[in-house]
C-alpha cells in the first residue's frame, strides 16, 4: 500500500467534511464500526447487501450487540433518521471522492436516503485522482463505470442566499472507515 | 419585487461577489488551470466541428444499449415528445431536475397546458416557481432572494411560522421535495454531458437531486441538447472539473452520476429511458459561424461579473433562461430576430466576462459578428441609436423595466422559437 496515497486521501476528505477512521485489519475494522454506531446509539442501519459489503460477517456481530441491517425497499422508505452503511469500490485520493457502483444489493440509496452515511473502505481501493480512476476502469471493468456514482463530501444545497445547507437528498455526515483487507 | 427596489439590486451583487470569490479561490488552487481549460476548450470545439459524426456515433451507441431515441428540431417538438411519452406512462405527476434545456424549451409549461404536474426538484428552482421570480442565473436561480422574502412565501403558501434561518428555510422544502421523491415514478431529466464513445450520460449537481432521480424514478425521459456533447473520457473529465470549478468554486462537483442503460432486474434505478435529442437551432447557429457561443456549458462565471446583469437581473432577456454576457450572444441566435438583436445590447463594454469564462468565449467578436450581418437587415443609424439609449436605460433601472416591457409587447416577441 502507498502510504502517501492514503496519506492524500485522508487529508482530502477532511478538506470535503468527511470524518475517517484507519484499521489495521479486517477485524479491528468490524469492532470499529461496532463501536462508532453504538456511538451513535443507533440500532438500524440501512445497508447494501451483507454479501456486497467489504467485511464479512456483519450481519451477526451487528446482531449480537442488537443491531439489525435493512435493505432499502421501495414503499417502505423513511431510513432518514437511520444510518445509511456501504461500501465504496474506489476512492480518488486527490479530491477524496467515493465510487459506489449500483448493482444487485448494492443500492446508492443507503448512501443517499439517510442524513448519515458510514462508508466501508478497503486500501486497495486507492487511486490517486480521477483520471486513474477511469483509465484503470474504462479497459477493465466498463460495465461498472456505466453504473457508478462518485460522491465528492456531502450533500449541499447553497440556493437560499448562497448559505450552504448539508444533508438535502445526500447525507449531511459522512464517516469513512479505512482498513488493511 | 423589481430591481429598482434597492434590497433586490444588492443580493444581485452579493451573489455575484460571494460566488467570484469562491469561484477565483478554486481556479488559484487549480495548479493545472491553464491546461485544465485548453483541455476543456478542446474537448468542446472537437464536437462542435463535427456534430453529426458525434450525433450518429451517439446515438448508435445509446440505441445498442436498447434505449429509445428520437429527435427534436424544435422546443415545441421536444414537449410534444415529452408530453407524448409521459402520456403513455400515464403520470399526471412527475419530477424534473435542474437544467438549462428544460428551462430553454419551457418544458413546466408544456406540461402544465396538458395537465400534467411537472415538479422542479431542486431547491432554488422550486422555490423560484412558489415566489414566481427566477434571478436568471444558471446556478442560483433564487440568488436574488432574501430570507424574509422566502420566508414570507412560505407562510402564505404553506401557512408556516416565519423564520429568518436559512437551514430552518431550508429544510421546511426539504421535507416537501423529499416526499414528492419517495413517491417518484417518472422523471424529465435534462443530460450536463453524453459521452460518445461509451454512450454514457452524465449529470452534476451538489446537493444529490440527480442520483437520487436515476435510483428512484422507475422511468426516466432523458433530455439532451446536441451540443452537449463530449466525444471521451478524457475530455469529460476537463468539462467537469472546470464546470465544479467555476459554477461553484470547488474541484468537482459533490455528485457525478453515470448512466448508460436501463437498470437489469434487481438492481435500483430507470426500468425505461427514452432520450430526445435537442437541436432548436444549434446547427443552424454553426453553420452560420457562431458555433463559439456553444462552447457555453452554463457555469455562471460571466454572469457574476457581469455590471449589467447585476443592474437588470435576468427580467432584461426577454424571458430567456440565458442570461448575462452569455445570453448577449446565444439570444440573438435563439430567439426570433427583432426580439435577439436587442440583446446585444445588453452589454457596457466592460469585458470581465471574457476574463471569467473559462471556455474563452469571444462575446464581444461574437455580438460585433451578429451587429454586422444584421447591420445589412437594418437602416442605417438604427442601431447606434438603439444602443445609446440601451446604454442610457441599463444604468436606470426604474426607467428600463417599463421600457423594456414596451419593446416587447409584441406578443410573439417573447417566444423562444
Ligand atoms: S459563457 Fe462561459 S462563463 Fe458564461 S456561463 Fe457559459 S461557460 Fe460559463
């Protein structure tokens, strides 16, 4: 792993208001989230997929600490005052830019419906800006860069006297968790 | 509410300082800016020189991935296409985003003579609707607007408590907007960029409108002006940064949303996509050697420098949604002739707008190049008259709402075509 790429990541994501959090593996990774969401005293989370997430086994360590993941559905959506959690498929460590690529399980709306949006994110992940980013996609993986939606800090709307309101349609916090995988 | 009222004139000039500052700030932090824009203007002017071959190649791509598309040459065939598919889908109700074409081609409008609920989902744009005022900006629709001004709207609309609190404001539409999206089966969604070779659309915004459109319209009628289009990635990519960089003073924007085709089983976002395809006169603006003025990709920058638009606001450009330096010199070609030339007079020569736009769009050889074909239209003399008085009248804004409410009386005048 780059160390400096991470390095620019995490700073840029400070510049975007985004808060982060390093773990050395996977496992530190799952007791970290644990421990922010209790934190937060939240109980339901809306997520993507348990599948689809980097870190395995969520499902039941959320479980045993009586948490429970939801999917988000159609008809039966009000997770505003739940906390969104995902993954990200890359991060453009330049601009600290997330890439969520839509697909089965793994909605973009746990990442937009909730005013909280956790993110889980493996270093491997890192590219260094955007260009790489596409470079490194358009030849390999096309089909998900037809798909993807790259979130650059939180939602904000500046209409109203060009004052700048987080959390419109996106969240209005966001929390990345960056782990060794 | 008129520009004479001096509250209105300085929240002109206040979004226009607080947004060039904000806007010069992320240019000087750009250490790639010089390049960044030759890049942008590149990408632009490769498109403009061949729009047919990237139209076909476009829209062979698009239809291999099984979309609809049809073409418009006018605004009016665009509604009727529009109006037509949301018949079809039978919605009386749907939402739109944020952009300039749907504005352009008066889509609320058409929608609304065939009764059908056409709901802007951005907050300024909504709001601009509920006070029935629209600052012309492409960016702050309702820049011009105080607290008190809105919140006053609010109470009369909704019968809400009055509050000075921006956020408070805020989030009073907010909670509106966001059930009118929860229960969003149709959206009219005008495209920022079609990149050519994947047949990819591509829309920008900040505040999440447009993903959150794609994940939850279950049909998504897609509107495309054939300018905007960029034949790359690479290309793309310049278009956008400069955009984030001069429409909201930051590196890219807080959203960039790809979509190609229509979503697979399981997976979230549009079962349907149909796309129109939008010339109203772009072509014939190219062939008639103005095609400079498409470059334009709606940041804001000129108008925000611009001493006559923060004079006027955007009442002074016969209803046009291009406004400002830009809408000097897209006018003249959009509208109908008597009503265009008008509009290159809406300009005291103060050039800034050429320093802030970063596609270096020439509006004084552009406005001078349409002066000069006209001159031959016109008697001699006309002009120089016209423009004495024009010059006279922008400074005066108690005496130039009443004029230009006469010089366009007529009732064709107003009519994009
Ligand atoms: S003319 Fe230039 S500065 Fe003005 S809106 Fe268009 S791109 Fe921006």
């Amino acid at each position: 792993m780059n160390a400096s790429l991470l390095q620019t990541l995490l700073a840029s994501f400070e510049t975007v208001g985004v808060s982060w959090e390093l773990a050395e593996n996977p496992i530190a990774a799952r007791l970290a989230l644990l421990s922010y969401l209790s934190e937060l005293g939240r109980k339901d989370i809306v997520a993507w997929d348990p599948e689809a997430l980097p870190l395995s086994d969520l499902k039941s360590a959320m479980a045993d600490v009586g948490m429970r993941l939801h999917a988000i559905q159609r008809g039966h959506l009000e997770p505003e005052g739940m906390v969104g959690l995902t993954g990200a498929d890359a991060a453009l460590a330049d601009s600290g830019t997330l890439v969520f690529v839509q697909g089965a399980g793994r909605s973009w709306l746990p990442g937009l419906l909730p005013l909280h949006h956790v993110v889980l994110l493996p270093v491997r992940r890192i590219f260094p800006d955007l260009r790489s980013w596409y470079g490194a996609w358009h030849t390999t993986r096309p089909q998900d860069v037809s798909r993807a939606l790259l979130v650059t800090g939180l939602s904000v709307n500046d209409d109203i006297e060009l004052h700048a309101h987080h959390g419109l349609f996106g969240p209005g916090r966001m929390h990345v968790l960056v782990f060794e995988a | 509410m008129t520009l004479a009222d001096p509250q209105t004139r300085f929240m002109f000039h206040r979004m226009g300082s607080l947004a060039a500052a904000s806007r010069e700030k992320a240019w000087a932090a750009t250490p790639d800016a010089d390049a960044l824009k030759a890049r942008a203007i590149q990408a632009r002017d490769r498109v403009l020189q061949d729009l047919p071959g990237h139209l076909a190649r476009l829209e062979q791509a698009v239809r291999a991935q099984g979309i609809t598309v049809v073409r418009a040459n006018n605004a009016q065939e665009a509604n009727r296409r529009i109006v037509s598919r949301l018949r079809e889908l039978h919605a009386a109700d749907a939402l739109r985003n944020h952009h300039p074409l749907l504005d352009e081609i008066r889509v609320d409008e058409a929608a609304r003579i065939n009764n059908i609920r056409l709901t802007p989902l951005l907050l300024g744009d909504f709001l601009a609707r509920l006070t029935d005022t629209h600052s012309g900006h492409p960016v702050w629709p309702i820049g011009h607007l105080t607290v008190e001004r809105i919140s006053e709207a609010l109470r009369q609309h909704w019968r809400v408590p009055e509050t000075y609190d921006p956020d408070r404001l805020a989030s009073l539409v907010r909670m509106r907007l966001r059930r009118m999206l929860l229960r969003a089966d149709v959206a009219v969604m005008g495209v920022n960029f079609a990149v050519v070779e994947d047949g990819l659309f591509v829309f920008l915004d900040n505040d999440g409108h447009n993903p959150s459109l794609l994940s939850l319209a279950r049909h998504v009628i897609l509107v495309l002006s054939i300018d905007q289009m960029v034949a790359d990635l690479e290309g793309l990519q310049a278009l956008m940064r400069v955009f984030a960089l001069s429409a909201w003073g930051r590196p890219l924007p807080a959203y960039i949303a790809h979509l190609q085709q229509a979503a697979p089983p399981g997976v979230d976002g549009p079962q349907t996509l149909y796309l129109i395809i939008v010339d109203n006169r772009r072509s014939e603006i190219i062939a008639q050697g103005f095609g400079q003025a498409l470059r334009c990709i709606h940041c804001g920058a000129c108008h925000t420098t611009c001493p006559v638009y923060q004079q006027i606001g955007g009442e002074g450009y016969a209803h046009s949604p291009y406004t400002g330096p830009i809408g000097t010199v897209i006018n003249p070609l959009l509208l109908k002739p008597e009503l265009g030339a008008q509009q290159t007079f809406l300009c005291d020569a103060a050039g800034l707008c050429a320093s802030a736009c970063p596609l270096d769009i020439d509006f004084h050889g552009l406005r001078q190049a349409f002066r000069r074909r006209r001159a031959g239209q016109t008697r001699a003399g006309e002009d120089q008259r016209f423009i004495a008085l024009w010059r006279y009248l922008i400074h005066a804004p108690r005496l130039f709402r009443p004029f230009w409410r006469r010089v366009t009386r007529h009732p064709n005048r107003s009519q994009p075509r």
